[in-house]
C-alpha cells in the first residue's frame, strides 16, 4: 500500500491518476503477454509503474 493515498494493486489505474494527480490514466495491460506500461510522474522525482494486469505497482525515487 502507498502510504500517502492508501491505493494498492486492488485499486484501478483511474484511481491513481486521480490521486496523484496524474497527467494521463496509467494504461494496464490485462492480455498475456508482458508489456511495460512505462513510468509515470507523480511529484517530487518519484514515479509509479505498473505490472501486467496491476501485479504490482512500484514507486520508484530519482536523486539527483
């Protein structure tokens, strides 16, 4: 769980572009096949990515 939303792989990707305020809605492949949806910024040089069919969804940090 993201601890500053409360969102987790259960939640939509609707959800975390609204939360995060998000530029565009995270797309989420729900096929067999693996396909990276990309990065996606969400503030404060940290980014959300998400796994085929929300496994997972990681919050990376970038330092400068």
């Amino acid at each position: 769980m993201l601890e500053h939303s409360g969102l987790n792989c259960e939640n939509a990707p609707y959800e975390f572009a609204q939360a995060y305020q998000m530029k565009r809605v995270p797309k989420i492949n729900y096929d067999d096949r693996y396909s990276g949806s990309g990065c996606y910024d969400i503030g404060g040089e940290e980014y959300l990515s998400f796994g085929n069919r929300m496994e997972y969804v990681m919050l990376s940090k970038y330092w400068n």
